[in-house]
C-alpha cells in the first residue's frame, strides 16, 4: 500500500472509532518514556487519540483508554512499566479499560513475551515502525475483541499527515531522521529504531512553516543521529527531493534561519564525527541557532571509545571543541557522559573527568552504564560492579556540580535574552524561561510576555536556575 493510501486508510479508521464511541465520554491518558524522539511519537498518538474522538485526562484511573510509549535505553525502565501494568490489572477488571502497549520496548522481542505472558490482559502490543497504524489496531480491539500484535522487524516507513497534538504552543519539537547507522555497542537504538532514514526536505519546511504561523518562536529538530541528515541518502544514490536548496544538515539549517516567526533553533542528538566544517559555518553564521550545541562525550577514553564503538578519540573530540569554539561566537556546550562502561578502570575513568575539567560544559547528562539484552556491550565479560559505578558517578557529579556553580557566576549582571515559556512550575506569581544556552530564567513579569523573546538583566544565580530582571518592554514579536 502507498504512503498516502495507507494516511487515508488510518483516517478511515479514526473515523470509524469516532462513530463508535460517539456520545460516551471516552478518555485517554498516555504515559511517555525515554527522549525527545518519542514525546515527539507520543504527541502524533495524542493527535489520533483525540481525531478518534478520545478526550485526554492526566489520570488513568479515569481513562477509557491508556496508551505507554515505552524506551529500552535504560533498565529502570523496564521496571517502571512493569510496574504500572501492575497497577491497571484491576482496573482492567474494573472498567475494562484497553490497554496499548507502544514505542522501542516492544521491538524486544523477551519484553513482549514477558507481556503477554504475564501480563495478558494488555489489548495492544504495536512497534515503532507501526505507530501509524495505531487506529486500525484499536479498531480491532473494540471491534473484534481480541489482542493485536502489530510489530515489524524490518525497517519502517516515515509517514507524513498524522494528526499531531503538541504538549506546548511555543516551542515543538520536528523530527528530521528516524533510526541510526552507528552501533554504539551499548546502544539498543539501532535495533530497534532501524536504519537511517531521512524525512525530505520539503515536509520537514512545510512543517516548521506552519508552526510558524501558528506562533510557535523554537523549534527543536531530532534524529538519533541529526547531523548526518541526508547523508545515508547520498551514500546509497538513493533519489531525494532537493528544496530551497537543502541537500545536508548544514542547508537545512541554514532554510529553517530564514522562515519569518521562528526565533530558535535547538537540534539533538548529533554525533561529533558528523560535526564536518560546512555545519559548523553554518552554526556560526545562522543567527536564530541557539549557540549552546550538544556534543555527546560518553567517555574521555580513547580506549573505552574505541570499545563503544564510537569512532573518535579523546584528542579528536578536544580538537573539535577547540574548532567549534574559535568558529562559533559565544558557543557552550552540552553532553552525555556514560559511568562504568565494560573495562573501564579508575585510570581511564579519569580521562573522563579531565575532558569534563577541560571543555567545562554547560550542562552534563550523566548515566550509570546499564546492560541491554542484544547489545555487544552485554555480552562483555568484564562488567563493573555497582558500587564502583556509583563511586565514579558520585565523583563526576561532584565535579560537574561545582563547574555549574562556578559557570553560573558569569551570567551575573549580564543582559540575556530569554524566551518566556509560562509561569514558574513552583510560584505561579514569577514567569520563566530560557537563555540561547538554556538555562533557566525566574523573573517577575506580565502574563503577557509569554511566548515572547525579552531582555533580562541576571541578578542573581542560583544551581539550577538563574534569576533576571526586565530592563525595558521592548520584546520581539
């Protein structure tokens, strides 16, 4: 079936289960794991979700229907859905709620034997290559009362036309690529995402076109491997539709720049040795790419890099922050560090901590290695204890944590600006935002400014957030 036939076919589906539910009051509540990637997944099912006719409710207990998107990268993952499956048994029973079951985890192929082995009042089991197909799944669960299994092992399709409810009316998150070429040996990504596919150029503008006129001011673009956009494409000759001159990930950023309306442009999560010279000038030269860039590290090692597979060395990684930073004005930098990988030992986790005391990041993402079934990595012999783990950890932490504090310092008495996101998660009575660098913002202001980017003046810094001042009304509109 052709992509758009197979759109039309999904939205006969949405129709007919809004047919069938007409007049009930029926709820949805979806529970997201893991990245960016799959809020992005989990605000296409909240869009069918309410194309069917479902209301969304923040609470299961009042749900008709719950959907989890699930994430594999992390083991307490795992752990945490088994856990809420637990908790709707009853009202399973109770209600007869359906149960959708979605997202990386299920392309593991022991997490849904487990399922349905204990787990069998679950409805629906559906993968990430057929998220799409989500309306004909449910159809066949109300209809036909029976489970659905719906996964492919083969890589998917990118479908463009899905109904897409967005958590956030300022900034969104577009997906560029799906899947990843790399093989990180702890990485269970690639298994379960598939290969590198690129969406083309012209959907991806249409999109950010039409967030702009909707007045979102930033938008985020992802991949699993978001700079190398495209690149799969060419490699294989495979025929793509050029527009408005993007062929790369350094043109594209450069058609998003010139889009009236969008003010910031954030990108995760790249890969270091994909940064190649024509997406740094770019960086540098686009003025609405936010200077704070995401370089993940994962280790300082060059022989524990080596047996990630991650295809640089620690002397390769430095080059490039000292490349990026002579090239690109004002640039700060983010990253991903892994603690306890296989074989590491205290000498080369230190090598890890002297990158960290070099680079002096922004913000450090920082992750006890866990064991993937399927991954190299699990099949290494030499695995570090946990407490050896969380002594490395605890120690990088420490170190991060005071680079923060230190780093915070600068911001004091300098002029930022912030786009204002909402009020303050913890005092409704102050607005908050986010620098270029992201970092938080608490300041005293009108509702008004919501949405807009504006001028603060730093007065105060604080571990995990900063607080401005307004220094005058004038904001961009």
């Amino acid at each position: 079936m052709e992509k758009q036939e197979e759109i039309q076919n999904q939205k006969f589906y949405m129709e007919k289960i809004k047919e069938m539910i007409k007049n009930q009051n029926q709820k949805f509540s979806i529970f997201t794991m893991g990245c960016q990637l799959n809020e992005n997944d989990s605000e296409k099912l909240s869009g069918m979700a309410e194309k069917m006719g479902y209301e969304k409710t923040e609470e299961q207990a009042k749900s008709d229907l719950v959907i989890f998107n699930t994430c594999c990268v992390r083991e307490n993952a795992e752990d945490k859905l088994f856990g809420k499956l637990g908790e709707l048994k009853k009202l399973k029973e109770q209600n007869g709620i359906i149960i959708a079951i979605g997202g990386c985890m299920m392309q593991e192929k022991h997490i849904t034997d487990k399922i349905k082995e204990s787990y069998p009042f679950v409805d629906i089991i559906f993968g990430t290559h057929t998220l799409h197909r989500f309306p004909e799944d449910l159809y066949k669960a109300l209809s036909e009362k029976k489970k659905i299994e719906d996964i492919l092992d083969i890589d998917g399709e990118i479908y463009e036309g899905l109904p897409i409810k967005r958590e956030n009316n300022i900034k969104a998150s577009v997906t560029i690529m799906n899947g990843c070429n790399n093989f990180c040996s702890y990485c269970i990504v690639p298994y379960v995402r598939g290969r590198e596919r690129s969406r083309k150029p012209k959907d991806i503008l249409d999109e950010i076109k039409d967030l702009a006129q909707k007045g979102y001011k930033e938008v985020t673009l992802l991949g699993q491997n978001v700079n190398s956009y495209l690149r799969v494409e060419k490699e294989k000759n495979i025929q793509f539709e050029e527009y408005e001159g993007v062929n790369s990930f350094a043109t594209l950023l450069i058609a998003i720049n010139k889009i009236p309306g969008i003010e910031r442009i954030r990108f995760v999560s790249p890969h270091p040795k994909d940064f190649t010279d024509d997406v740094i000038e770019a960086i540098s030269k686009c003025d609405k790419v936010c200077k704070l860039i995401h370089l993940p590290l994962q280790s300082g090692n060059t022989k524990v890099l080596k047996e990630m597979n991650r295809k640089y060395t620690k002397e390769q990684y430095l080059n490039l922050v000292e490349k990026m930073k002579n090239k690109i004005p004002n640039l700060t930098l983010s990253t991903d560090i892994i603690v306890g990988f296989p074989g590491e030992t205290d000498e080369e986790f230190e090598d890890t901590l002297d990158v960290v005391e070099k680079v002096k990041f922004e913000q450090v993402y920082m992750f006890i290695y866990s064991r993937r079934v399927g991954t190299p990595g699990d099949k290494m012999e030499n695995q570090v204890p946990e407490k050896i783990k969380h002594i490395r950890f605890d120690k990088l932490k420490k170190l991060v944590e005071n680079q923060i504090e230190e780093n915070n310092k600068k911001y004091v008495g300098t002029i930022q600006k912030v786009l204002v996101e909402g009020e303050s998660k913890n005092n409704k009575e102050l607005l908050t935002g986010r620098t270029d660098s992201n970092k938080v913002v608490i300041f005293d202001g009108e509702k008004d400014l919501i949405g807009n980017v504006i001028e603060l003046k730093i007065v105060s810094e604080h571990m995990w957030y900063l607080k401005g001042e307004k220094i005058c009304q004038n904001f961009h509109l």
